[in-house]
C-alpha cells in the first residue's frame, strides 16, 4: 500500500478526527486538520499540478519551512505521480539552482523564507522551472509566482485518476553535504512504505499515540519517524520553536506521548531542569512513554541524566541516512537499556555488515565500514552514475560510517570514515572524543577534528562550548582529558559554538575551514 492509499484509507476510518496539529508558540498560535481535510487537500493539490501539465514522472521541489501546509504539498505531488524534491531550508541560492536544474524540476513550491534566494537564480531555474507556486500569504506573492490558494481553491479534491505503483519514483532526496557537495537519492513508492513499517515495528505506535515532530519534514528522518504514526492514523504535532518550554508546553497540553530530538535539544532541556528555569510538576507528563534520539552519536551521559529526570520513560536511538529511506535500518531498541551507547541491531527486515579494508567481515571487537540491505536502500543517486556504483555494491549500501561489533552482536558507532584523524600512524576517532567531553558538566557541546602537524601529519583539535553561566579553560580542558591516553587527548581547544545542520550533525567541513589553519599554539577565546 503506497503512501497515498494509506491517506486515503484514514480518510475514510478516521475522517473526523484530527491529523495533524501545527504550534508556533512565539505567535501564541495553533491550527489543525483532520484526516479528511488532509486528504482533500492533497487531492486538490494534486489535481491543481496535473491542470498545469505536470506528468507522472516529473519533478516537482518542495521548499518550504515546516508548516501545516507542508505535508498535503508533499503528498499532493505524490498523488500526481510526480516526484518530489524536498530541498534543505539552509540551502542558499546557488544551491537551490543547482538542486532544481539537476532534476530538470517544472515545478517549485516556496515559502516566503526563500523569495528572495529564488530571486537571485530566477535566470538559471527557468531553465527547467515552468511554475513557481507560492506558499504564504497571497499579499507577499511575487510577481513571478502563483499562490498556492488560488490555483488550488477551484481544485477538485477528489482522487486524480493517476496509477501509482510501488515500483515507481517517489522522491528525490539531497544529502545534507556535510561531506561534500549534496548528492540526490532517488526512492521509489515502496521504499517510503517500507519506512512506515519499519518504524511502527520499532516503536510500536497505536492510534491513541501522539507524535511531536521538531526536526525539518524536509529531512527523511523527521518524516520517516513519523510514517510510524501516520500508519495507523495517529494524530502529529508540528512544532515550530525547538525551546525546552515549548517542548514541555506542547508535550503536556498537547498530551504527547513520543518525542524523537536530537542531541542538542535534549541538552537544553537538561540544562533547564538543571538550574531551576523548568520545573517537571509544572506540567502534565505522565503520558510521555518514549523519547528517542537518531541523525547523530549520543553520549550515553546524556541518557543517564535523561533517565535521572525521566525515570518511567523508553528510550531508543535510531540509526539511519538518507540513501537507507531515513531512521531505522540499525536501532538500539527500548528493550536494551543496558546497551546505551551502541546504535544497536539491525533494524526490522535490515540486514548489516562490518567489513574491513579488503571487503571481509571484521572480526568482533575490530572497526570497519558498516554495510547495510534492505527495503528502504535508495535506487541511485540521481544522474550520478559514478557515485552510485562507488556506494552500491550487490545490494549492499555502503555507509561510510565506521562501526564495531561487541560480542552480543551489537553495533557501536566509532566515527565517519572521513572524518578519521591520523596523528603519528595511529587512527583517532573524533566521536569517542567528544562523547567523553560531554561528560563535563560545564561542557554544553564539543566537536572535534583533524588539523595538520607538521610532525604527526594531524592533531586533535576541540571546539568546545560552555553551558550557560558556566565558565571552563582550556587548561581545566587539559587537565579533564588527562584521563584519555596521551595521543587521543585535544592538543588544541578552541571556545566557540559547535555548528550543527537542521539534523543536529555536527558540520565538520565549516570547523576545518575555520580552524584548520589556525596558529599553531594558539586557543579560542
């Protein structure tokens, strides 16, 4: 059942009831819909793209900031058998060119955030671009554009008699560049279907659930942890404020009962109850049963004060990238507490590897890249050929992520195969370093790269931040990882904020241009 079909199914089961529900609590604002206003508007979107010439097959981006809007666009184009191409709301002009002319896009849906980076590269995407469709308010409209209101008012909401087939393109994805220029995963329909029973099977949603959704929609992940509820019509929060008060506002009134964040909104949320600015009797939290954390290495520190503040809560982690149709294909489990740390086993219907350097299963206890099959691998990288081969191989999808294997068969995140540093011979993984910074409790957030040495060939550096209204120096920082053998231990630190994508990965191509070439001997301020 394509994604599509299942719209239309809790329609008709659910008609009445509520879907979804948008909160954006510095405007003091909420709206929803119900099942049956979702699926019209798909439709009337749907047919509203089809009245504009849009075949089966076409691309149409997705660009818009999270909304209530922004799902019945999504599956609107679905049901015209186009293909979506949800952008990254942080890509800047050049980017958003370059993603839409690859495509060879004849449509592109926007918010108002993006009008005037679209401005700036109108020449280049009318290249391909036949309809600029515009989501905000009618008043804001450029010149160039059509509101979506109106071309979508008279639009019938019926189903559009479009065939769509598992086995045919859904969507294209753009990775989020953090190690190079963004790269298109092409998914078909079933893969975004397997996504829904792959998360459902993890975390066991039921009607009654209700899921807050913080991250962007534009990313698999925020959307594929949320397939887990739209499977069996439970409702969604969209939630536009990533503050702990917003986040235990929204949980408690809109009684919430899974939570997915990443790793720096749950440090906020610590640090608030932490130093009395939030108090947990303030609000209603009994019904929250699972908080879990995906899109990047968790510290298990961060669990264990977790758990201190919510001891009746599951918790899970999730592993998943874009090319594997998001969150999912390894996962810790919330039956495996005592594993926290590890990003777990293979997900439902995923099968993984660790291979070493020749190709070969690495033996338990030894690092090597993690190789995942399933039903959510991507087809290909869109037009990119050499790409494609470099990452697929017999089914296999290369992750360039390496991990270990404990001996109860548990997966262990060492670090990205990229981001290795090599100091005097010996190879140093970057996330065992900074998950033990974050063991300071005066440390917010650390990342840690590679700079050159004239003698080791590369060092450790750390950028480090500092909890609010705590103080910490680069010698207290020396003198805390005195504890780590001698070759592993920052030689230079650095007090800045740690810069992190929409998903929370820490983006380690701005650290390096930033820090790379920075005196020798030197430290942040």
């Amino acid at each position: 059942m394509v994604l599509t079909e299942i719209l239309a199914r809790n329609a008709r089961m659910y008609g009445g009831k509520v879907a979804l529900i948008e909160r954006e609590p510095e405007k003091k604002s909420r709206r929803e819909i119900t099942w049956r206003q979702f699926y019209h508007q798909a439709n009337a979107f749907s047919n509203a793209l089809i009245g504009m010439g849009v075949k089966k097959g076409d691309r149409v981006v997705h660009l818009m900031m999270n909304c209530l809007e922004w799902l019945p666009a999504y599956f609107g184009i679905l049901r015209a058998g186009a293909i979506a191409v949800p952008l990254n709301f942080r890509f800047e002009a050049p980017a958003i060119s370059g993603c839409t002319n690859l495509c060879d896009a004849r449509v592109l849906v926007f918010g108002p955030e993006f009008t005037e980076r679209i401005r700036a590269v109108k020449a280049e995407l009318d290249q391909s671009v036949l309809h600029y469709l515009f989501a905000g308010p009618a008043e804001a409209c450029p010149e160039f554009a059509q509101p979506c209101d109106a071309v979508t008012a008279d639009a019938d909401p019926a189903e559009p008699e479009v065939h769509i087939d598992p086995g045919d393109g859904a969507a294209i994805y753009f990775t989020s560049g953090t190690t190079g220029a963004p790269k298109g995963v092409y998914l078909l329909h079933r893969q975004l279907e397997s996504a829904c029973y792959v998360e459902n099977r993890h975390h066991n949603q039921v009607h009654e659930d209700n899921f807050l959704c913080i991250p962007p929609l534009y990313h698999t992940g925020a959307k594929m942890h949320w397939f887990g509820n739209f499977i069996v019509g439970a409702r969604a929060v969209i939630l536009k404020g990533v503050g702990p008060k917003a986040i235990l506002e929204a949980v408690s009134e809109e009684q919430i009962t899974i939570v997915w964040l990443l790793v720096p909104w749950a440090h906020d949320v610590l640090v608030a109850l932490e130093n009395d600015e939030l108090r947990l009797s303030d609000y209603s939290l009994d019904q929250w049963r699972l908080m879990h954390i995906g899109a990047q290495p968790v510290p298990p520190s961060l669990i264990e004060k977790w758990q201190r503040f919510f001891p009746g809560q599951s918790y899970d982690t999730n592993y998943g990238l874009t090319e594997a149709t998001g969150p999912g294909c390894v996962h810790l489990g919330m039956e495996n507490m005592d594993k926290i740390g590890a990003i777990g086993v293979p997900g439902f219907d995923w099968e993984c590897r660790v291979a070493d350097e020749s190709g070969s299963d690495a033996p338990a206890g030894r690092p090597g890249e993690l190789l995942v099959k399933g039903p959510g691998v991507m087809q290909f990288y869109y037009k990119n050929p050499e790409a494609t081969r470099s990452t697929l191989e017999n089914g296999w999808l290369r992750t360039g992520d390496i991990v270990r294997k404990d001996e109860d068969g548990f997966l262990w995140l060492v670090d990205r195969k990229k981001d290795v540093i090599i100091t005097g011979g010996e190879n140093i993984f970057p996330v065992e370093i900074e998950s033990f910074l974050m063991t300071h409790r005066d440390i917010l957030d650390a990342g840690v790269i590679g700079v050159p040495d004239e003698r080791l060939g590369e060092v450790v550096a750390a950028v480090v931040s500092a909890k609010p209204g705590r103080r910490i120096t680069g010698d207290q920082i020396r003198e805390f990882c005195s504890a780590m053998p001698r070759y592993k231990r920052p030689r230079r630190i650095f007090f800045d904020e740690v810069p992190r994508n929409p998903t929370g990965k820490i983006e380690k191509p701005k650290l390096r241009k930033k820090y790379a070439d920075f005196p020798a001997g030197q430290t942040g301020s």
